[in-house]
C-alpha cells in the first residue's frame, strides 16, 4: 500500500489574486501508522486529495487503498436521513457491505459511547458531540483499512475523545488500521501520533517523529501552533524547579516521572 504526494500543487483564484493552497507538496505515508497533520492552510485539501475527491491540482497524488472512509469537519452537513439507524445503514448499504446491520450499526454507536436509544432519533436533533460521535460510527461501521478524518476530536468532552484515542490506538495496533488525521488538537497529536506532518502556508516545513516537532520552538511559532499541555508542564517544571523532564506522550507515564523525583 502506498499513500504518496509527488510535487503536488493547488492554486485558487480569489478576488483577481492567485493564491496556493498547497505549494508543492511531497512526502510519503506509513501504513499500518497514525499519521497527523499539524499547521496553517492545507490540511483539509491534503485529505480530499488522498480520498480521492475531484480537485484539479498539480503532481501526482498516490493513494493505492482501496477500502477507505473520509471523515469531513463538518460532517452534520451530510446527514440527511431521518434516524441515526437510517444514517448508518445508508452507509453500509452505499458501499454495498453485507452484515447482520442491526448488530453492525448498534456495535459501531457502542464504540463511540452511544447506546440503542439513539437508533430511532434524528441526527439533526441531538448535541454537537453527539454528531460528531454519530458521524464517527458510520465509519467505523463501514470498517475500512484507511481512515481519513478530519478534526475529529471537535466538540467532544475529555472523556469522550479519550475513548476515542483508545479506540484509534487498538484498532491501529490490533487489525492494522491505518489513520490520517487533520486537526489542531495538539494535545491528541501528542498522545496518538506515531508521525506528523506539519504545514505552513500550504508548504511542508516538517514531517517525522512528533517529539523533534512539539520540542522545537522555531518550527510551532512558524507555523502558529500551540505546545502540548504536557510539554508546556515539563517546561514549566524545567524553569521553576530546574528538574529536566523527559517529554512524555502518556499523562500516567509523566506523573510516573514526577513521583521518581519527588520520591
């Protein structure tokens, strides 16, 4: 399986100016990984370009996944049917995957914390967090080998998204899935990412492991993201107590840290 951008491109017209959304852009993607796109501009384009949607840009876009489920930032504005049960089986019905539905679409609403009560109510009619959730179960639902999401973790309280790093991270680390997510949740790109990928501007200014990246202070100013709230801690920590923390992607595994010092 190969996820690839070679030299790719994409300008808009705007008010008379030409203007990049992507500025030749090239880089590969792990399968079987959890890869995380951080910056300004580009980010969402990036992932319609890898689902395969009709964008007229520049290079070549290489996607040789056949099973794949794009999650869109806003996905209440693809609902249309009446009852959350219709919106899943739609779904499953579109890609033409055969299984006992009633037990596939309540197991997926089980995965992002909703129970059977939701089958019959409509998507229109319930929380932000609750569409966000219910959007999440028709691609879970559908099962595919790549998931493309982004702002995933949008209008979900600590616990839920919690859950549902927990629920990425098996289904990565025990059927193999892989993940590509678009976000500004640097908190969650901390905690999940086994790779990320950083934008400015629509030009790639990193790509590799998520420590070289949440540690250099030149490379978050450029690209206008903020530290992780771990990061910012062991800083914190650093400059008042003169303790050098070792940057952690795991709270538990930090407060482990903490407690070996103050032991």
């Amino acid at each position: 399986m190969e996820i690839a951008f070679k030299n790719v491109s994409l300008d808009v017209l705007s008010e008379g100016y030409v203007s990049k959304i992507i500025d030749d852009l090239s880089f590969e993607i792990k399968e079987k990984k959890i890869t995380f796109i951080f910056g300004k501009r580009g980010k969402s384009t990036v992932l319609s370009l890898i689902a395969g949607d009709d964008i007229s840009s520049f290079g070549e876009v290489i996607c040789e996944v056949k099973s794949v489920c794009f999650l869109r930032q806003n996905p209440e504005d693809y609902f249309f049917c009446n009852t959350v049960y219709e919106e899943i089986l739609f779904e499953l019905k579109k890609r033409k995957i055969k299984c006992d539905y009633d037990k596939k679409i309540i197991s997926a609403l089980k995965m992002v914390g909703l129970d059977k009560t939701y089958l019959n109510r409509s998507p229109f009619e319930v929380s932000k967090g609750e569409q966000k959730k219910i959007a999440l179960a028709k691609v879970l639902a559908c099962n595919p080998k790549l998931f493309i999401l982004d702002e995933p973790f949008t209008n979900l309280d600590y616990a839920s998204k919690k859950k549902i790093i927990k629920l990425f991270r098996m289904m990565k680390l025990r059927y193999g899935k892989t993940f590509i997510i678009a976000t500004n949740d640097v908190d969650a790109g901390l905690e999940l990412s086994d790779e990320v990928i950083c934008l400015d501007d629509g030009k790639l200014i990193f790509k590799g492991n998520k420590y070289n990246l949440f540690l250099n202070n030149k490379l978050l100013k450029q690209a206008n993201i903020s530290k992780p709230q771990i990061t910012k801690f062991t800083d914190l920590v650093k400059d008042l107590k003169g303790v050098k923390l070792e940057c952690r992607d795991d709270i538990n595994d930090l407060m482990k840290d903490i407690y070996r010092f103050v032991r």
